[in-house]
C-alpha cells in the first residue's frame, strides 16, 4: 500500500508541487501522483478514486485558480484530504485558498498555505498523519 496519493489537475502544476515530492522521497514515503483535473477529467477522477481511495492513507491535492480538486476529492472518499491552494492567476492564489478554505460542511479538507510553504507543509502533515494511523 502506498501511503500518499497526490492529486493535480495540469502537469504544468508539477514545477509548483516538486518540493514536497523532493521530500517524500527524502522522508522515503512511498506515493503515486497522479493528473485528474475536477473540471477536465470528472470521470475519470471519479472512477479513479473508487476504484483506489482505499489504496492511500491520506491524499494531497494541489490547485490554483478557483481551486475545486481539493474539494471534489474531499467529497468523494473518506480518507484524509489535504489541499494546496497554488500561487496563479491574478489574484496569486488568494482565490484558490478561498476556494479550499470554504468548503461546505461535511466536505472536510486541510487547507495549506499558498504555494511552497503550503507543499511542504502537506507533506509535514500527512506524515503525521500516517505516523498517527492505526
């Protein structure tokens, strides 16, 4: 069983999410990465994450913009999601934290800091987690 499943919606998102892959091979745990956009590829994350949900401790996703992967991951699976607002657009990233941060109850998602800090710190966070987990 791998212990992270990290989500991104453009592989032109992975220059921004580099660091905390850096460092989950440094901290050696074992995840999958994997590129399903909410708005681009609905299907396919869905069957993705039925299909897998269970494979993962906890699951990392990282958007920019109006941010809805965190959220749709969140709502889907009852694993740990941790979101990743990253820095884009006009407003840096002040858009897609709001984004994650205001989520409807019952959709419970971590929400990170914008850009850099806040990949690291997802990772920091969910190696408490599987350190945590029973």
């Amino acid at each position: 069983m791998k212990q992270v499943l990290w989500i991104i919606g453009s592989a032109s998102d992975t220059e921004q999410i580099q660091p905390g892959i850096d460092m989950l091979k440094e901290l050696d745990i074992e995840y999958d990465l994997k590129i399903l956009s909410a708005h681009r590829d609905l299907p396919e994350l869905t069957e993705f994450l039925k299909a897998h949900e269970k494979d993962y401790k906890v699951i990392i996703t990282a958007a920019g913009l109006s941010a809805a992967l965190p959220g749709v991951v969140a709502a889907m699976t009852t694993r740990p999601v941790l979101g990743i607002p990253l820095v884009s657009g006009h407003l840096s990233g002040i858009d897609a934290l709001l984004s994650i941060l205001q989520l409807p109850k019952g959709i419970p998602c971590a929400t990170m800091g914008i850009g850099k800090q806040g990949v690291l710190n997802a990772v920091h966070l969910a190696k408490r987690i599987i350190d945590t987990a029973v």
